[in-house]
C-alpha cells in the first residue's frame, strides 16, 4: 500500500494502485456508513484489521503442511500456518479492540459514562441490574469477535486436514471446490471482525 501511494498517479491507474484504492474506498465507505462519531483513528483501524485479519486467514489456502514443514526443518515445531485458527492471536486482537472501547467510553463520554451505567436501562433504582446487564454487554463484545473469527478459521482448517487425509488422487476435486468457497469464508470473515470493530467503536462515541 506505501508503494501503491508513493507511486500514485492521477492518470489511468495500475493494477496495485487500482486494487489498493478499491480496498481503502470500501473500507472508507464501510466506516462513513456505520461510524458516527468523528474520530481520525477509526478509519484507519478499521483498513488495519481487514487487511491484516484477510492475510491471516488466506494463509489457509496454502497446503495444509507446507509451511510447518518447512519450518520443522530449522527447529520451529507445532507451528500454526493459520494465526487466526490460533485463540490466542483471535482473542489478543478482540480484547486490544475492547481496550479501545473502554478508552473512547472513558474519553468521549466523562462523567457520563458512570450515569449511563447506573441508570440504563430501567432507572436508578435498580442500578445492581443496570450494572449487571452492562458488564455482560461490554465482556459479551472481546467474546463475539474473537470465538466467530477462531471458530470459523479452526473449522475451515478441520475440513483442509479431512481432505488431506483423503489418497492424493481424490483430494483434488473436494479440495478445490472447498478453497473456492472458502475465499468467501476467509473475506466475509475479516470484514465481519471490521465492521463489529466500527459498530462497537461507534456505540462508544454514542450516548446510550
């Protein structure tokens, strides 16, 4: 994308700057859309978490052993070619996003915040339940994003490692009709873990 940019031109654009625009255009889009606030950090979060979410689960389409392999050979054992397959690497990204949440409340809405807690949603007279209710909306939010990501990327695995059991000679058909499905599995996933980003971020900046 640096490169895209510093060779940028107002002519016909090449193919690295055309792809490169398209994906800021529809991340921008995407962001303008949900996001409410005004914030300049929100956009580029969001074009960060797509990108790098989408290049941690393509690496799925590499052969199942490749990789690890490789790696065995130079003292890296139990790799995973997959990050996102990984809870560690799903949970380390939804709760760095939930770090934000809590900063933006904390930021945009002040004192607020605290009122908003105690008095939402059924008055301050049963501030136990309104706090009750907050916490689990807020700890319920690291939880979506990282088990969808993980569970979705794990289970796509599975099915790679289920087809590589297969002979050579009859993995070729199931193996290539489930990489092209999974190309939509892989991008709808990053674009899901984007936009409940913005969403979250958005409600954050939002009164209750």
């Amino acid at each position: 994308m640096r490169l895209a940019a510093r060779k940028a031109t107002t002519g016909v654009p090449g193919k690295l700057q055309n792809l490169v625009e398209i994906v800021v255009e529809f991340v921008g889009k995407s962001v303008t859309d949900t996001f409410h606030g005004t914030s300049k950090v929100i956009a580029p979060l969001a074009l960060t978490i797509f990108v790098w979410v989408f290049l941690m689960n393509v690496m799925d389409l590499l052969p199942i052993d490749l990789v690890p392999r490789a790696l065995e050979y130079v003292g890296f054992t139990h790799f995973k070619s997959v990050p996102t397959a990984d809870p560690n690497m799903a949970f380390a990204m939804s709760l760095s996003v939930f770090a934000l949440i809590i900063f933006y409340n904390i930021k945009i809405k002040g004192w607020h915040l605290g009122k908003e807690i105690l008095t939402k949603p059924f008055g301050p007279w049963l501030f136990p339940l309104n706090i009750f209710f907050r916490l689990v909306e807020e700890f319920v939010k690291p939880l979506s994003l990282a088990l969808r990501l993980f569970g979705n990327m794990f289970a796509g695995e599975l099915v790679f490692i289920l087809i590589a059991l297969l002979p050579w000679w009859a993995q070729w058909l199931p193996g290539g009709i489930w990489s092209v499905f999974h190309i939509l599995i892989i991008t709808l996933q990053a674009f899901i873990f984007m936009m409940l980003t913005i969403v979250y971020l958005s409600m954050a900046h939002e009164t209750h």
